[in-house]
C-alpha cells in the first residue's frame, strides 16, 4: 500500500481537529482540485461548509459572533427558505436563537431573543416545507410558555396562513416526486447530483417538460395566496422554482422562455435579459430564444449585436442536424 499523499495527511487533520487558519483549509482544497478527484473536491468542500458554523459557534458570548451566525442563516434562506426540503436549516437557525446565553441578559434582551424566535417561528410556519405541522406545534408552547392568553389571539391570527401552508404543502407532495427527488432527513440521504443531458425528446422526455410547465405555472398563480399581503415572498418562491427548473431542464428552450416572460413580467429586465443570453449558451439553436433575444436588442436599437446574434444562430445550425445534437434547436 503507497503512503499517505499530502492531501490525505491534510484530510486526516482536519477531521482529527479542524483547524481555524483559513490558509489550511485553502490548501486542501487546492490539493483535492489539482488532482482532479471528484470524491476528494466533495469531501474538502463538504468538511468546509460542516465546520464554518461550528467556528463562528465557539466564541457564543460576543455579540459579534452572533450576528455574524444570524446573518449567515439568513443569507441561506434567503436562497433556499422557500424550498420545501429547508426544514432542517429552519430547525437549526431555531435551536441557535433558542440557545440559553453565556451571560445573564437584561430583561429588555430577554424580551429581543423572544421577539427574534417568535419572528422565525412565525415565518417558518407559513411555508410548505416537510415538517410544518411539527415546527407549528413547537411554536404553540414556545408562546403558551410566556403567556396563554396572548398565545390564543397570537396563533389564531397565523393559524389560517398555517393551513394553508399544510395544504400547498400536500400539492407540492403530489406534484413534484416526478420533478425532482427530495432530500428527506440528511444530506448523506440526499440523491447525487445529476447535471442535464442532451435530450432527444422522447415522449417521457416531452411529458417531463409538461410536468414542469404545470408547475411552474401552479407557483405563478400564488397558491398561498401571497400577492396581497407579501409579494416579495411571492416573487422569491417563483424565482426559486425557475432557478431549479434551469438547472434541471437547460436543454429545453421553452422552459428558458417561461422564465424570460415571467421575469419581464414582475419588472426584472436585466435579470430577463441574462435569462436569454444563458439561455441562448445553453440552445444555440433555438429559433424561440434566438428571436426573443433579437426583439430585445431591437428595443435598444443595438443592431450592430442583432446581426452578430443572427450570424451565430446560422452558423450554429448546420451543425444541429444530425439526431445527437438537433435537441439544442428543437423547438415546442
């Protein structure tokens, strides 16, 4: 059997006692990177992420620490919040504001931990994620445990928006097994990543995109009914949903369309008019893309790229002809 290599000895550290000098953890994952192993540039990425809260965890009494931990959380759910599959991270953040104090607290910081938990509390259980009904219980005796009277008028005014969520919740189940396979307890149960393939559009293929339009299409109408009191949340959940269906879906160029359309549509042109130009990276050949693309540039007057853009279209699709590559210009 050969020696431990550097990054090996390196790994073994770091699990043994990981270490605080960034330098350390730049180093390993330069060495994972050079050697080109994927498990290896997985599992220094994954000792990276595991170990960051843990850091800023271990100084809990500085005020800094704190609000440096609470940032990071939100900043997470910023992105992911809205998943159905965020639970965990939701659970998480909870614990940490939960956290009895290294120090005694004046009753006025007492009174801010409590308003910053009821404030997490009160949004986790408005979004239909696995786990809502457990999180609303939990809530229940966190504001029954201050104060029983206030807690009825509290949670009766949340409970609607809470069913609601439970409803949605039950849809998204029965919709999206077929989307994409949801991560149920940990991350190691967690599928593997699988990135786009070329498609050749079998039927399973066209029902997959049709699965996905419905989808989309049930999140833009707001089945939680947040437009009147919320939109910003609303916006998000559908722009997460776009995100995935990017991601999972790049070589269909409708599904690139609908994103366009619905950005253009809450007042997001810059971000539409990124959609196109990936979208048109990812389908060279899309006529539906390539024309959407056009119009764009016409209202700029910027001719001078719709001709360069046009050039590139008919060039590119010569080389589309042949079944392994027609996908990338194969249009609804």
């Amino acid at each position: 059997m050969p020696p431990p290599n550097e990054y090996e000895n390196l790994m073994a550290e770091v699990k043994r006692r990981p270490p605080r000098n960034p330098s350390v953890w730049n180093r390993l994952v330069y060495l994972a990177e050079k050697s080109g192993d994927l498990d290896e540039i997985r599992a220094s990425f994954d000792a990276l992420l595991q170990q960051y809260p843990n850091t800023v965890r271990v100084s809990r009494g500085a005020s800094s620490r704190d609000t440096i931990l609470r940032q990071s959380y939100e900043f997470a759910l910023q992105f992911v919040g809205q998943d159905m599959d965020s639970g965990e991270i939701w659970k998480d953040y909870i614990q940490f504001l939960g956290e009895p104090a290294a120090v005694a607290l004046a009753i006025w910081e007492q009174q801010q931990k409590i308003d910053s938990l009821r404030k997490v509390y009160q949004r986790v259980v408005q979004i239909p994620l696995r786990g809502v009904e457990t999180l609303w219980e939990e809530y229940e005796r966190f504001e029954n445990k201050i104060d029983r009277i206030h807690a009825k008028r509290i949670l009766s005014g949340l409970s609607l928006a809470h069913l609601r969520a439970r409803a949605t919740l039950q849809q998204l189940t029965n919709c999206t097994p077929s989307l994409f396979a949801p991560c149920i307890s940990s991350p190691s149960r967690c599928p593997e990543l699988e990135l786009p393939s070329l498609p050749d559009f079998r039927a399973s293929e066209r029902a997959l995109v049709g699965k996905w339009k419905t989808y989309l299409r049930w999140e833009e109408n707001d089945p939680l009914e947040l437009e009147g009191k919320d939109r910003p949340t609303l916006i998000a959940r559908i722009n997460n949903a776009y995100r995935k269906a990017l991601i999972r879906m790049r070589y269909y160029p409708e599904i690139w369309y609908m994103a366009y359309r619905w950005l253009k549509s809450v007042q997001k042109h810059d971000e539409a008019f990124t959609v196109l130009k990936n979208g048109i990276e990812a389908n060279p050949g899309s006529f539906l893309l390539t024309f959407a693309y056009a119009e764009e540039l016409e209202l700029v007057k910027d001719f001078v790229k719709i001709h360069s853009q046009f050039a590139s279209f008919l060039a590119i699709r010569p080389t589309l002809a042949t079944p392994a590559t027609a996908a990338n210009g194969a249009e609804p």
